[in-house]
C-alpha cells in the first residue's frame, strides 16, 4: 500500500513544483470523490460486490502449498518453487511478504472508502435504509475478516496483546500517512468493534457466498482459537455446528465441486468466465485465478503433487482420499524403492477439479462446519480433556470412513495436540490452513513441517521447518520501506531490511 501511495506522491510534488504553491488548493478535475462514486443504496451494494473481488484463498493455498509439507515437484514441474518453498527461502523480497500485504491493504482501502462513503448516502425510505445498513454490516465483518487476515500472516504471536501487528488502517489514507505497527491488542480491538457493529447491522440470511451473522460468529471462533480463548471458541463453535452438520460422504464428495453447502458457513463463489477465470502463475503466491491451478496447468498436468508425508496419512478407505487425490494417480506400491520415483509415484492433487465449462475453477471454501467441529476438540486438548478429544476425532473419523473407527487413546496434551494437526492436515489439505495450523500448534504437537524423506533426496527439498522457525511469521515487505522507511525499526525478528 505505502509503495503506491510514495510513487503517487512523486508524481503530485513533480507537479506541484511545476507550477505555483497555491495549486495545492486546487481540486484536480475529473478525481473521483466518495460522494460522487456513492450516491445512492444502489451503488452502495455495488461497491460492497466491487469489494467481495478483492477476497480470494488462491494466494493462501498456494502458500501452503510452497512453504510447507503439502506438496512435492510434480511430473511438469520446471523450476516451480526449487528456489522458494523447496528450501523455505523466505525474506523481506520475497513475493509472499508482499502478496499478503498488498493485497490486505486493497481490501482495507476498499472498505475503508465504502464505509466512509456510507455517510454521504440518505437511504429514501424504509427499505433501504435496511438495505443500507445491511451492507454496512457486511463490510464491518469483511473488514474484520481484511484485518485478521493480515494479523495472522505477520504477526509473531497471536496471544500477546503487546506485540506487533500490523499497520491499522480503518479510515482512508491521505498520501503523507506514513504509520507504523500497531498492536495484537489494538488491531484485535478494532476486529472485535467491527465484528460487533456488523452482527448488529446484517440482516441475516442463509446464502453461504454472502457474509451473515453466522459468518461473524465463525470468524470469531476461530479468532478466539487462534488466541487461545478457548472458552469463547469452543462456545462459538459449538452454536454453529447446529445448524452446520458435518457432511456425509456424498455430501462432503460434492461440496468440492461446488454441488453441496451442507456444511459451508462462507464460500467466495468462482463463477466460469468470471474475473478469477484464467490460469494463476504456476508456482508462485502472487498471482490469483484457477485455485486447482495452484499445483496443476491443467487437467493431469501437475507441476506439484501431494507430497508423500501428506498422502501417508490419507486412508483409501476415507472419503478424503478420493476428494484429496485424483483417480488419475500412479501410487508405486513401494515408493521407496522405485527405479524412477517421479514417474512411478505420481500423485496428483484432486481437490480442484473444477465445474461445467472450466477446470480447475472451484469456489473458494472460507468457513467449513468441520473447522468448527476441530475448533472444539482443540478446546477439549487445551483444558486436558483428553478422553473428549479422542472420542470427536473418532466420531468425526467415522463420518468420514462411513464406519466405526478405533478410538484413539491419547497419552498426553503433545500427542493429542500432534493427532488434532494431523486431523487437520487432512481434512484442510489445499485449503491454506497448512502453514497457520504449524505456527500456533506445531510447539504445541512438537511437529513441523515435515517432508518426506524421498521427496527430500529427489527433489532436492529441505527436510523440515521446526514449529518455532521465524518463517512461520511473515516479513513486512520491502515494497513497504520504499514509501514508509521508518517501518524498518519494526521488521519481525529473524529477518533483514
């Protein structure tokens, strides 16, 4: 954001000291203000869909996909993530630092100037007075959501109200606003106000592709996960699964391609030919379109495939199996010891597979009912309810499967917190939840990214990232210092200007 408004600003001074003082005063002809761009409940709704463009999960699966243990080179790769994600090179010049930077702050600022816009607007009745406040709630909650985002790439501890977050931006910059960091408890403050104002304003409503009350309650579930209330969590999520059952098998088979919302809380919805239908940049986490295109150009043409830690876990018997891998697939009975692993051990990702009239073109699944579900089995680990755990990992397993499980015994908080993360590695796999899920659990479970160690020999990839790594916390990007150099005193730790 900073790095756009600096090079505006070059652009204003040039013109500025071309003419006289007084041009300062003047108001540029054809500049396009709040109350001219909104000036009724009608364009108001405009803006706030204007702003739901801005939201996608493509960058963050892919970031997963690049920085952890989800994937490996696939049978097309040609140098996709050999110099980035294969050997976590991550720095304040890498394109993820800016990615989820920039585009957080896109979001702010079309929120930002639609809320703002808001008070120019007289609704003309009734009606549209509900109208109006209704899109003001949801941009209330999606700016929380902006904010939220934004805290849980960059900031090192989410427990600490005292540490860094990021920059808090809830009103419309001018070009001479140069900020600095403010904290976990300030942006947290300003999330929970959000949130409170747009369950307030919403009128709810049961479509999952738009923001509703239950959306609010879901994101602060998992905000009170991530912070480790889990009093606040577990209640959250308890509320939801009510009305969110877990799907069936059937069910859960096509909520991935786009035919179920049993239990989907909040999906972006893709839509053929719409403005993310194109092929995103084969391995990087800077370009958006296809969300299948993350690992693959095309259909059975993977430069990533899931990596073999990943595909040990999955049971052919789980419904998972077949949502997670592509029947298309060439599973080598005996990875090991193969004469050629990349050919003899092809596994592609089948998450994606796409919709009528586009492959790789799925919606983007925010808020699922079985985040939820192991919301309230991580509530039940962290209080030492260990027996509980046990028994809704099973349960859950049991959906899955379509049969009784084993119940699992668990010795202690580390191998429980270690069987909730494997759980989730499955139930997420090519969702972005991968590289987040390590950072807050991963001390906890003593698991890190962890490769296997074929995929390791092979492709030349780094065995592991340790929980505790900076990397699990992404740098302030260099694009930032250009505009605001002040910012560098408060880059994360572990990492160069």
């Amino acid at each position: 954001m900073k790095n756009k408004i600096y090079k505006l600003t070059v652009v204003v001074m040039i013109a500025i000291f071309s003419s006289c003082e007084n041009a300062v005063d003047i108001t540029q002809v054809g500049r396009v203000t709040a109350d001219v761009a909104f000036t009724n409940v009608s364009e108001l709704r405009d803006g706030l869909i204007s702003s739901y463009g801005f939201f996608d999960l493509t960058r963050e699966v892919a970031m997963a996909v690049n920085y952890t243990d989800e994937t490996a080179e696939g049978t097309e790769n040609g140098g996709q993530g050999r110099t980035t994600g294969h050997i976590f090179n991550l720095n304040a010049g890498s394109a993820a630092a800016s990615t989820f930077w920039t585009n957080g702050y896109d979001r702010l600022n079309s929120l930002n100037r639609l809320i703002e816009a808001a008070d120019l607007v007289e609704p003309a009745d009734a009606a549209e007075t509900a109208q109006k406040n209704d899109i003001l709630g949801q941009a209330y909650a999606l700016r929380a959501y902006a904010n939220f985002q934004l805290v849980s790439y960059y900031s090192t501890d989410y427990t600490n109200d005292a540490a860094l977050a990021v920059l808090k931006v809830d009103f419309v910059p001018s070009i001479a606003d140069k900020l600095l960091r403010s904290t976990n408890g300030e942006l947290f403050q300003l999330i929970d106000e959000d949130l409170t104002k747009a369950a307030s304003l919403i009128d709810d409503q049961s479509n999952p592709i738009f923001v509703s009350k239950d959306f609010v309650t879901a994101l602060r579930a998992r905000m009170a996960a991530y912070r480790q209330d889990y009093t606040t969590a577990e209640t959250l999520a308890n509320s939801l699964m009510t009305r969110y059952p877990l799907a069936n098998r059937t069910q859960y088979r096509l909520m991935f391609v786009d035919e179920d919302n049993t239990e989907i809380i909040f999906k972006l919805q893709r839509d053929v030919n719409g403005i993310y239908d194109n092929q995103p940049g084969s391995g990087t986490v800077a370009a958006t379109g296809w969300i299948g295109g993350v690992t693959l150009f095309g259909a059975n043409t993977p430069y990533f495939e899931i990596g073999r830690s990943l595909f040990n876990l999955i049971d052919p018997d789980d419904v998972r199996y077949n949502v997670i891998v592509d029947p298309v697939s060439i599973v080598a009975p005996d990875y090991t010891n193969t004469s050629n692993y990349r050919e003899e051990d092809v596994l592609q990702v089948n998450k994606y597979p796409g919709k009528p009239g586009q492959v790789l073109l799925n919606d983007n699944k925010v808020f699922r009912s079985s985040e939820m579900y192991l919301i309230i089995v991580e509530a039940k680990i962290a209080r030492n309810d260990l027996t509980g755990a046990a028994q809704d990992i099973k349960a859950l397993r049991d959906i899955r499967f379509g049969d009784a499980q084993p119940l699992p015994i668990y010795a202690s908080q580390q191998e429980a917190y270690a069987a909730l993360l494997n759980e989730r590695r499955v139930e997420f796999a090519f969702e972005g939840h991968r590289w987040k899920d390590i950072k807050r659990l991963g001390v906890r479970a003593n698991q890190g990214a962890e490769r296997d160690p074929i995929d390791v020999a092979e492709f030349g990839m780094t065995p592991r990232l340790a929980p505790d790594d900076f990397r699990f916390t992404l740098p302030i990007p260099l694009v930032e210092f250009n505009g605001n150099p002040e910012l560098r005193a408060q880059q994360n730790p572990g990492y160069n200007n």
